[in-house]
C-alpha cells in the first residue's frame, strides 16, 4: 500500500475505565533488543518521536526490556521531548530472567512488597510523576492475585498508576483481579496464528468491560515474511521457538504463502493485512507492534487505511486455520507463564485440591480396600499441605498396618522455579519438618525427590543412613536416579526402592535402571502410570481443565495430543477386548511387569479408585502384554517425556560428582 497520504489513526476507549489510547499501540520493547540488535537512546528516540507524530500515542514497555531498565529509560526521555499528557504510558512489573548452566531462566513474582518496589523503580527510570496503565507482565502462581492486586489498588489511589492491566492471565484470576479493583486492559498474545483466547478470555473481558491489548500481532515477525523469505538473523532467539523450527517452519511456509496472496488481493502487505484483521477484531482490541526501521512503522500505520468487510474477515481467518500451524505458540522458558496456567494459589497440581475432609475420606477408602502403600511428598500442596492432611488420616487408621513414604529435596521457588538440595544438613532438617508434619514417629520409606548433582550421592545417602540408624526412617528410596547414581547409593548402604515415571508410553527405563534394580534386588514404584492421565482418556475425550498444568505438557499440546489420540483409540479398542476400561488395563499391564514393580496412581473421586482397584482383576497373558506393548510403539509417541522445567531433572541427567 503506498504512503501518500497521511493516516489519521483513531483514539478509542481501552476497557470502560476511562483510559483512551490510540487505536494503534507500539510496543517499544524491541528498540532494545529481543529478536534483534538493540538500538542507542538517541535513535530509539527517533523512532518513537516518529511515531508520535503519526498518531501513535500509547507507547507499551516494560521493567525488563533491555539491560537494567534500558527501555524504560529510553521512553522516559522521548517523554521529555513530546507533551506527556498526551502519551498513555503502559509499563510491566513481575518478570525477571537469569543465566544459570541450563541457559534463561525466567521468574515471576507478584508480592505486593515486590510490586511496590517495581513500580518506584519503573517511576524512576521513566521519570515520570505517575504510569498510566501499569500491568502485572506474567501471573505468579504463587501469590493469591488478591494480595497483588491490593498492592496494585494501593499505588491508584496514590496517584502513582493511573490504570490496572494484567498481562498472560486466566480468567479466573482476571474475574478475581476485577472483584478488587476493575482492570482496565489485560495484553495477551493474539494474532492470526494464536487465537485461543477467542474462546474464554475475550468473551469474558467483553462482559467486564475490559480492554484487549494484543502483543506479537505479527506472529513473532512470520506475518512480516522475514522469517519465511530469509534465514533468521544469527542468535535470533526466534530460532528456538516452535513455530520457527526445522520442519514445522517449512510447514507453516505454506501457510504464509497462502496469505501473502490474499495480501496482494487487497492491494497491502502481508503485514499490512494481519494488522488490519487484527484491526477489525473491534474496537476493544489494540494491537501493538513494535520496529526498529521507519519504513516498517510508516507499513504499519497504513494498516489502518485497510477496510475489510465481514467476508473478507472470514476468508483471511479461514487462511490461516489454527489446526495446520505447526508447532506450540511458545517455547519452554515462557509456556508455563502462559495465560491457561495462570492460576493463582487456588489449584492442585492438575486439579483443584481437596479439603482436608474430603482427601482424609479418600485415603481411609483407599485403606478400606486394601491400599496401604501411601506416597506423599514435602513439595505437595502449599506449606506441606498433602503431608500434614496424610498425618490426619494416620490418625483415622493403624498407623503400623500403612508404609508411609514421603520424599524430600525438591523445592519450587516464586513463579514456578524448580531447585533440588541434597546437602546433609538439608536432608536432615527435611525429615525432620516431614515428621513434624505428618505427626508421627517415623516415616517407612524415605526418598530424595530429584538428585542435587551438586552434591556427591554418598554425602546424602550418609545422612539418610544415619536417620535409618535412629529410627526416625526405615528404608531409603532414590526417585528419578541414574544407573550411576543408583549403584553408588547402595554401595553407601542398601535401596529399598526407585521411584520412576513409567508407563505404557514411557518405558526408557527398561533399557538400564530396571535391570540394574532387577540386579541388585531394588524395587521400582511407578508414579505417573496412567501416563500423566493420558490413559484415563480425559485429554483426549475432553478439553484439559483450564488451568491444568499439562497443557503446556509436551505430549498434550494441541498437534502432538492430535497425533497420541490415534494410539489412544488403538489401546481402547484392546482395552475393550479385555472387558475393562483403558486405565484399568494400562495399570494391570504395569503390574504384569513383575511382583517388583508397584503403580502408584492417585485420584480425587472414589469412584476412579474403585475403578483402579478393580485393574487387580485383570489377567493377562505373555502374549496380551506383547500386543498391549506393541499397541503403544514408544517410537510413534509424540512429545517428550516431560516439559522443559523438570525434564532437566529426571534420570538420565541424575549423575552426582564424585566423593574427593
């Protein structure tokens, strides 16, 4: 589309609060390098002071863009060379990024100390008397959003922030934010390629009256045809990214290639047309692109002059239908900040947690029917939760006729930041908590959860050795160890136990760690053996509930769950063969592996807990568990074992240093 002409770019009304924006946003983060070579104060200026006098008048930013508050800096002093009453100055707080040996490491922290600290700062760098619209920039988990929001209220009723935005959150926690205080916008990704929150977060903010501020509106850059017709720029972190790797990038070429026709039919660009559907989404949504080049803000704000009708809307949708995009909207240093697991402390690990009532019912069921194998962990729940709800029910049972089990070591930190330790002195002061917790005199099997790797194995079984000899633990336990690992445990003194994920879909330890068990006389507890429930049949029968923590799961994102669901069926057909359900026969295969192998699955209903139990009476022949095997090829199992957070940590990585 040529630029003759000058564009007149609207204000619109951003939620119902009173904040009126630009109906075109620009997002400055990119003038300080992200996916590119960030640009000196003086030519950031340029762009932004460009910008402004084209009509663009809400400049979006955040804390962590560029080194040490480098764009909030850099804003402040375009600020001084334009009327900043006539700016709508949007800023973020709550995401930070480390370097450690595993490579970027994002946290989230939504205190409201943390959150007032942040906002001091930002109001510093930016010099500026107040904020506009200031926005949590990723949801911590573990802070109710209520405290957060607080704080947030707090800051308006000073004068320091004018509007409240949330950014990447579910909508429980935006129905929640908006009970204490009314949000005015909440940004979230949305472009032609990524357009989930169509089904639950834009209707929900419509009927609140909420804003939608729309970052990546180009897809990354892939609607900016730079990574389609040219390599990606060396370093890029782009090319990490899902949708822009190897094969899955050659997929969504096609696609691409597709809307760049449509593109030339309406006489624009590529870019040019993903803006103006973006556009033409209402008047409740701003999109925010961001540049480093004038000739792309020029291309960008002529989006504005692109008029669409309503079939032209849906042709461009159906251009680019959600299914054929190749790859997860985001990789795995940021997915698990994303909006679908962006509840706040509410939430269980994948489901809603019990009363203390109501799990000590299911755990005296469970003992009722002859389970007596109980497996906790000082990690479950907030502040010890599971361990201290299991004390109660030892209370309602012999507590000589249940082994108990419980783990230490692995602790998760603010915004979903997993660490292990497994120094003497932590070990010693874990089973000492645990014990507390739980009220008893002694805990049967003892494990550490993950293996520190900074610590040689024999400092840590030492301590546990001793805890044996005091009575306070009766059998060590190692969960997620290395063949390694394993065998210089036991040379400190005997293995009761490995626990391991294992499953029909995950069985890599048959190669190494069951033999070596078989060896030295080790048992194996399977956790995960309905295969993180893949084989229960709700994620392929049914939607993930909102907010569960396996939708950034590997192996249940949307293309690679849509290629499982075909080994699924198989199995259900086996399974129906048998005249049991699929999880029944998923776990009367594990207990065919061999008297040595004991599944743990957990449920929430007592009604999934019969059902577990009836897979006692499932009888399988040699040739049954072939077919069963065979129905599963691991080869044809699509995702990894385990997301990117915590497969660091499993078993084949378990090797600790050696003793000096």
């Amino acid at each position: 589309m040529e630029h003759n002409t000058q564009i007149q770019i609207p204000s619109v009304k951003l939620g119902s609060q009173g904040l009126e924006v630009s109906k075109l946003g620009f997002g400055c983060g990119g003038l300080s390098g992200f996916l590119n070579d960030p640009l000196s104060h003086e030519a950031g200026c340029a762009i932004l002071q460009e910008a402004f006098s084209k009509g663009i008048t809400f400049f979006d930013t955040a804390n962590i863009y560029g080194h040490d508050g480098h764009n909030e800096i850099m804003v402040g002093k375009v600020l001084k060379q334009i009327p900043r009453e006539q700016v709508q100055l949007a800023t973020k707080f709550g995401c930070t990024f480390s370097e450690d040996l595993d490579g970027l490491q994002c946290q989230v922290k939504g205190t409201p100390q943390y959150v007032r600290q942040c906002c001091e700062e930002s109001l510093k760098r930016l010099d500026v008397d107040y904020i506009d619209l200031y926005y949590q920039h990723r949801t911590d988990t573990s802070v109710p959003i209520e405290e957060t929001m607080g704080e947030l209220k707090k800051l308006v009723d000073e004068g320091k922030i004018r509007y409240i935005g949330l950014s990447e959150a579910s909508v429980d926690t935006i129905k929640r934010a908006h009970a204490v205080h009314p949000i005015t916008c909440v940004q979230m990704e949305y472009s032609l390629w990524t357009r989930e929150i169509e089904e639950d977060v834009i209707p929900l903010c419509r009927e609140l009256g909420i804003g939608i501020v729309a970052y990546s509106p180009l897809g990354h850059g892939f609607f900016g045809g730079k990574a389609i017709t040219e390599s990606l720029p060396e370093g890029s972190m782009m090319g990490s990214h899902p949708r822009f790797s190897g094969e899955n990038l050659e997929k969504n070429k096609a696609l691409f290639t597709r809307f760049a026709n449509l593109a030339e039919k309406h006489g624009c660009t590529p870019p040019q047309l993903a803006l103006a559907w973006l556009l033409h989404q209402g008047d409740d949504v701003v999109p925010i692109p961001g540049t480093t080049k004038i000739k792309n803000l020029n291309a960008n704000i002529q989006s504005v002059a692109v008029k669409l009708t309503p079939e032209d809307v849906k042709e461009i949708t159906d251009a680019i239908p959600v299914s054929e995009v190749c790859g997860a909207r985001e990789s795995g240093v940021m997915s698990k900040y994303e909006y679908r697991l962006a509840d706040t402390r509410l939430s269980g690990v994948l489901n809603t947690p019990l009363s203390h009532e109501a799990g000590c019912s299911i755990l005296k069921e469970t003992f009722n029917k002859g389970i007596t194998f109980f497996d906790t962990s000082d990690l479950y729940g907030h502040e010890g939760d599971n361990e201290i709800m299991i004390g109660k029910a030892l209370k309602q049972l012999p507590r000589e006729q249940v082994q108990l089990a419980t783990k230490f070591g692995l602790l998760v930190s603010e915004g979903f930041q997993f660490h292990v330790k497994g120094t003497p002195e932590y070990v010693r002061k874990c089973c000492e908590e645990s014990l507390k917790r739980l009220d008893v005199d002694y805990i049967d099997l003892y494990y550490p959860h993950r293996i520190d790797r900074t610590v040689p194995i024999e400092e840590t079984m030492g301590e546990l050795k001793k805890l044996v000899e005091e009575g306070k633990i009766r059998y060590i336990g190692l969960s997620e160890a290395s063949v390694d690992t394993i065998k210089r445990a036991h040379a400190v003194h005997p293995i009761t136990a490995v626990q391991l994920e294992y499953s029909l879909w995950t069985r890599d330890i048959e190669e190494d760690v069951i033999p070596l068990c078989r060896e030295l006389g080790i048992g194996i507890v399977a956790y995960s053996p309905l295969g993180h429930g893949f084989f229960a049949g709700k994620a392929v029968t049914e939607s993930l509930p909102t907010g569960s923590i396996m939708g950034s799961h590997p192996r249940f994102n949307e293309q690679n769950l849509a290629k499982n669901k075909v080994l699924y069926s198989q199995f259900a057909n086996l399974a129906a063969k048998h005249g049991c359900r699929p999880p029944q026969l998923a776990l009367a295969w594990l207990m065919h592996q061999g008297d040595d192998v004991v599944p743990i699955p957990g449920t929430t209903k007592i009604k999934n807990l019969n059902d577990n139990v009836q897979s006692l009476g499932v009888k399988l022949t040699p040739d049954d568990l072939k077919e069963i095997t065979d129905s599963i090829p691991i080869s044809e199992v699509c995702g990894e074992r385990d997301d990117a957070v915590i497969s660091k940590y499993d078993y084949r990585f378990a090797n600790t240093p050696l003793k000096q």
